[in-house]
C-alpha cells in the first residue's frame, strides 16, 4: 500500500468503514492500495496511526491472510531511525489489521514532483539514510522487495523507509503467488526479471535508482511499457548525468547488472556516511563534534517541512485539552475568546526578553456568556524566569556555543518541536521561517534553542511570536516531562535571526515549571478559575461524541439541531464570510453521554477570529435551545443538560463556547 498517509490529508470515512480497530478511534481514510485500506487512526494517548485492514475479501482467501501474516512478522523485526515501526497487529482478526506510526511528510515522489530533486547535503542525507534504513531490514533476514520513491516519506526529522507489504524474508520465504512478479518496473533488479531472483542486492539496485531519481528527478532507466523498462534494466546503461560526481560512484556501482558486484546496503551507507561528513562542515560550525550518523543527518536535512494538514480529531490525549492543542489552533482563528489561551508578550524598557503574560479561559455562565476576547498583558518581575547558569542570560553567545541534537531524547526533542511549530507555520501563513537545523541543545544551562527568521519587523509578526513561544513550551512539556523525563533541559530560548543583523533571543522560560504551559483555567491574576466552574468540555468528552449514536432521541435532537445550526450558518454567508454553503460535512452534532453533554463542532477552516466569534454565540444559543426544548418535553428521562461549541485548529479542536441548558429563558440569542 504505497504513498498512503504519506501527506497527512484526511479523506470522509467511506459507508461501512468501523469507527474502531482494536485500540485506535478511526476518524477517516489516507489511502488504499492492492491489500486494503489505510485508516487514519487515532490511540487512546492522542498519537496519529495509520491503521492498515486488508480487504474483506481477500481476509477470506487463505493465501492472502498468510501473506498478511508475515508481513506482521517482518514488520515486527525491523526498527531502525529511519524505519516506521509497527506499533500494533491483530494478523487473526475477521479482517486482519496492522497499525505503525503515522509520519508527516511528502513521498519522495510527490517531494520531486512539486519542487524538484533533492540538492546538496540534504541529498547525501537522503542517500545514507535510505541506505541505513535498508542496512537494518538486511540485518534481520528481511528483504524489503519495493523500495521505490512512492515508499520513502521525508519527514521533518529525514527520510523513512515505509510499507513491507510484499517483503519476505532473504532465506527465501514467501507467500506471493507463483510467477507473479513482485515490485515496481523500473526499480525491479535485472536478475529479478531474468530469474525472479530477490534478494538484498536487489534492494540496493533499487537504492540506486531511488538515489538517482532525488538527485536528478528522472528514473535511470527511463519510463515507457514494462517490457522496454526491463530491456533497459538488463543490458542498458543507467542515465546518471546530473548525480553530484562523488555519490556517482556509489549510486554506479549499486546499478551493477550482477548482484555479486553491488555493495551491501551496510557498505553503501558507510561510503554515504564519509561523503556526509564531507559536506556537513559546509553547513554546521565546524566546531560541531557528532558521534553518530543520525546527528550529522539531522544536522544538515533541509526539507521543507510541507504541508501536514490537521486531522480532524481531538488533540493529542497527551496534551490537555487547554494546552497543546490551544495555542496551535489559536493561529488559525486568531486567537479567540472565551475558553483560549492568549498568549502576549510583556516587555520592559530596553529588555528584548519576554515572558508569557497571564492567560484567561474562563468557561462561560450557565446562559453561556462570552469568555474575555484576549488575556491582559501583566508581565511582572515575578514572572521573569531566573538563568539556568552562572555565565550570564541567554543570549546570540551562548545560542551559538549550543549544539544540534545528539542522543534518542534530544532527536525526538527536535522532531517533536519542528513537527509542531511546522503546522503553526502553516497556520499563520508567510511571515516566519525554521528549519531543521533550528532547534539546538545547551546541556549545561539546561536550555533548548529555537531560532527562527521573520519576512518583516512589522508589530504584526509578534502575535506569530507569542504563538510559537507557546507552542515551544507546550511541545518540550510533553515530550520532556513525559516522554524523557531523564533529560537535562529546562529552559526554551527563542532566538531571532534578522536579516543583515546580530541574533537576538527574544523570549526566555521555564517550561518544567511554567504551569500556564499545560493550563488555561487561569484568571488575570494568575489564580485557578472559580471553583464554582466544575465541569468544562474536553477532547475526551468530544471523542465520545464523535462515536455515531444509535439512540432515537439522541439521533432526533442532533439532527433538528443540526438542520437549525447549518440553516442559520448559512443565513449569515454574508457576516461569516464564508465561501460556499456549509452542510453536515463541515458541521456536526453529537453526544458525550458521560458527562450528559452535547458537542457541535466545525471542520470549516477558513473563519477569522472574529468570525468563529460570531458562528460560535449563534451554535451556543441553538444548541441550548434544542436541549431545553427536549429536557421540556421529555422531562427528567432527558439526561443531557449541557452543550459546547469547538472549532477546528492547528492541532485539534479549540472549545469556544460553553455551558448548562435548563430553560429557553437562560440561553443566549
């Protein structure tokens, strides 16, 4: 199953897909391929998967099902840096499934296609990680058998090697059928088309060709009918004008027409490597030691981070419904009122670093008031953080004295905090610029750097400023509190890079102990909200709401107010500047029994604040009105009493509005 979920894009679940495949919310479709179907995936802890279910049918064929079986067994040998891994698998279900990790990013195909080939030291990158990634299926007897662009994502962290779904392992089991041949034309060895010979050479011949195509964009034996391809193969020489004339030689040689004169993939990625550390004092300090080649990889990958589009799902279980998912979404809608963290910079004379200012996400009354538009600036000394060292405050010195990640908690640090503040980015638009090299380390102050670029110095740019320094702290929160709690760091320093001047560190905080970080149940005072305010909504409660229901009065209110919401949506095209009419596609209704609680929620991206404003006061008296309606009609049998109002964003869903529906008279207009 090639190229699914390699863009992130979430396509409607189909009629008759499950709502849930053994542990994983299933929200939706990346993509199908000849075994099956590839679900997006959510786990309990809030982590993306892509769920792969083969198709009913063929779950029926015996040759098929064994087949699927062994895939989950390879799979479950390989690991490896660049390598998705299998996280899960149920190979003697009904219909058998497996689950991996969902990684952002463009194929290397569609990466070529839409900005041309790879070039400088993110090519010889691409070249040893690819290289390494085949070195570790080789090493534990498997054979991939369809390495191809189609099934190499590039992520924000660098290449990944996906889908062994015909791979088999090198002491020659297999479960394909006899004399079908397995892979792709163009990247299928010539002793697997005279023979049907697999084998690891034949994965490096189709490295070779996987290495040409990023350096050149064109196949090295060209394209046309099958049959000319594999002449090509077997007797042609490979086109390999235009691959930097020192991976030249290593790309010829694992073309070679007989296995026995390739390299192994483990050779190959050791030539890789030295060319690597050639070019990476082109593009890192030179003082800049790297113990392994993961780090010198990480250190010069320059891809875009590209477009990961947010899945419509509730954020991340990891982060809490006020934290994470908050500050990203914020971008999109411009930071909205009533339940949202704002965060805004405080700044004293002649000081260029900031703090967060107090938040304020007070949920509104039971007649569902509006929340404050924005939290009040009051950066107090108080709130200025102390240095994590002796030599003085951050500063372009010591950001320059810091390091690139080293070690499995630094790089899934860095991975983590790109893959975040790349979604921000795509949120806000131009104006702010990272990239893979940006984020850096400082073991000894206990810091982790992020520099950054803006297209102008306009006041503008520093709302984008507040939201990635929020996003930053959330981020480091999550994955070093919870994840690598044995790491060092405690203080995230942004640095800015302006064009023609001298680095500038413009925000500075602690992250371990900055609780406006994971909360946003803050007044203006810094003080917990009203302890009277016991209940408010969150991505839990609307992931059970999301779960169709098979209840009449539940089915009934939902749609009367679901008709109600789109009807007066689209009433308001005008107001809300929207372009098109909305229907039950970009807006839905459903029920949390757990917490008797009725959720209506947008997919409509294309609002600004104070047009989410607008939508969401309308839904919270629609919603509140069809509830007291029901709980008039159907009396105490009407277990549902309270109602909120979420909007898409970043990285989850953003609650609005909220509050208690007793009678008509208590809802807003």
């Amino acid at each position: 199953m090639s190229e699914t979920g390699s863009s992130g894009r979430v396509q409607p679940a189909h009629a008759g897909d499950p709502s849930r495949i053994g542990p994983y919310r299933i929200i939706g479709r990346l993509g199908a391929g000849g075994m099956g179907t590839v679900h997006a995936g959510v786990a309990p802890d809030g982590t993306r998967v892509a769920v792969k279910v083969i198709h009913p049918a063929q779950a029926q064929e015996p040759e098929f099902r064994a087949r699927f079986r062994r895939e989950v067994e390879l799979s479950s040998r390989v690991a490896g840096p660049y390598l998705i891994p299998l996280l899960r698998a149920d190979a003697n279900a009904a219909t058998p499934w497996l689950a991996t990790a969902y990684v952002p990013g463009p194929t290397l195909n569609q990466q070529v296609l839409a900005h041309g080939p790879l070039t400088g030291a993110s090519l010889y990158a691409f070249a040893t990680a690819t290289a390494q990634a085949l070195a570790a299926v080789h090493a534990v007897g498997v054979v991939h058998r369809d390495v191809k662009p189609q099934n190499v994502i590039l992520t924000p962290a660098g290449p990944h090697v996906l889908d062994f779904g015909i791979a088999h392992a090198a002491d020659g089991t297999s479960v394909t059928r006899t004399g079908v041949m397995t892979g792709t034309p163009g990247w299928i060895s010539p002793e697997q088309y005279r023979t049907g010979a697999t084998g690891p050479a034949g994965d490096v011949f189709a490295w070779g060709a996987l290495v040409a195509y990023a350096a050149t964009g064109r196949t090295p034996f060209g394209t046309g009918a099958p049959d000319v391809v594999a002449f090509r193969v077997m007797s042609g020489d490979p086109d390999l004008d235009g691959v930097p004339a020192p991976l030249r030689e290593i790309v010829r040689r694992a073309l070679a027409k007989e296995p026995e004169s390739r390299p192994s993939a483990a050779d190959a990625a050791e030539d890789c490597v030295e060319l690597l550390a050639s070019q990476v004092t082109q593009v890192v300090r030179a003082e800049t030691l790297f113990t392994r080649a993961e780090d010198i990889v990480t250190a010069v990958w320059d891809i875009p981070t590209g477009n990961d589009p947010v899945w419509p799902v509730p954020a991340s279980g990891r982060r809490r419904p006020w934290a994470g998912m908050v500050v990203v979404a914020a971008a999109v809608i411009g930071g909205l009122a009533g339940g949202v963290v704002a965060l805004t910079p405080g700044r004293t004379e002649g000081d260029k670093h900031r703090t967060p200012a107090t938040v304020s996400a007070l949920p509104s009354s039971s007649t569902a008031g509006p929340g404050p538009s924005a939290a009040s600036a009051k950066a107090s000394t108080a709130e200025r953080r102390k240095q994590t060292a002796s030599d003085g405050p951050a500063g372009a010195a010591s950001w320059a004295a810091a390091r690139t990640a080293q070690g499995e908690g630094e790089h899934d640090v860095a991975r983590a905090v790109l893959h975040d503040q790349g979604v921000l980015v795509q949120e806000l638009g131009d104006g702010i610029d990272f990239s893979p090299k940006t984020v850096r380390f400082r073991a000894s102050r206990r810091e982790v750097y992020l520099s950054y670029r803006l297209s102008s110095d306009e006041q503008g740019t520093m709302y984008a400023e507040t939201q990635v320094a929020g996003l930053m702290c959330r981020t480091l929160r999550d994955v070093v509190l919870r994840l690598h709690p044995d790491l060092p760091y405690r203080t995230y320093v942004l640095v800015k890079e302006p064009t023609g001047r001298d680095p500038q560190v413009t925000w500075y905080d602690d992250f371990r102990t900055d609780a406006r970080c994971t909360s946003a149940a803050d007044d203006d005072t810094g003080q917990a909200a009203d302890a009277g305010q016991d209940w408010q909504p969150d991505d839990q409660g609307l992931g059970q709401a999301m779960i169709p229901s098979t209840d009449g009065d539940e089915i009934r209110v939902a749609d009367r107010a679901a008709r109600k919401i789109i009807e007066r949506t689209n009433g308001m095209r005008t107001t809300l500047g929207t372009d098109r009419l909305l229907g039950n596609k970009e807006l839905k209704v459903g029920f949390d029994p757990g917490n008797s609680t009725m959720y209506v929620w947008s997919d409509y991206v294309a609002w600004n604040q104070k047009q989410v404003e607008t939508w969401a006061a309308m839904t919270a008296g629609e919603a509140c009105r069809a509830l007291a309606k029901q709980k008039g009609s159907a009396g105490e049998t009407w277990p549902y009493s309270r109602y909120a109002v979420a909007e898409i964003g970043g990285s989850g869903y953003l609650m609005i509005r909220w509050g208690t529906a007793e009678t008509s008279a208590d809802c807003p207009a």
